[in-house]
C-alpha cells in the first residue's frame, strides 16, 4: 500500500508466458508520463512477469 499510494503512475500489466501483452493500463496519479517512462515501466512488468513465470514454474516443479 505505501509504495502503491506514492506512485506517479499506477501500472496495470498482464502478459504470457512467453512475454505477449494481454492488458496495459497506466494511469498517471499526478502529472502526466512521457513515452520514455512507458518504456520503462513496460520493461520493468515484463521483468517482474519473467521472475514470476519463473518462481511459478519451478513452484510446480517441486509439487509433482
């Protein structure tokens, strides 16, 4: 919640496995974003997704 509530932009991003979007939401919370720090949110969720994929994957793996 405490770094939810201090961010400029809110970032919605949902992608596949494999690194395909399925939603992109960005709202700016104070002033407005440029295309260089949609960039940079986007590389960062699709970083964060990997990890995650990853963590998930090898979760599994253990449980079979």
């Amino acid at each position: 919640y405490t770094e939810d509530v201090r961010a400029e932009t809110d970032m919605n991003v949902v992608v596949t496995g494999s690194g395909k979007f399925i939603e992109v939401q960005g709202t700016a919370e104070g002033a407005p974003f440029d295309r260089d720090e949609l960039n940079l949110l986007l590389d960062l969720a699709l970083a964060g997704n990997a990890r995650l994929t990853a963590i998930q994957q090898a979760a599994l793996a253990v449980a079979k």
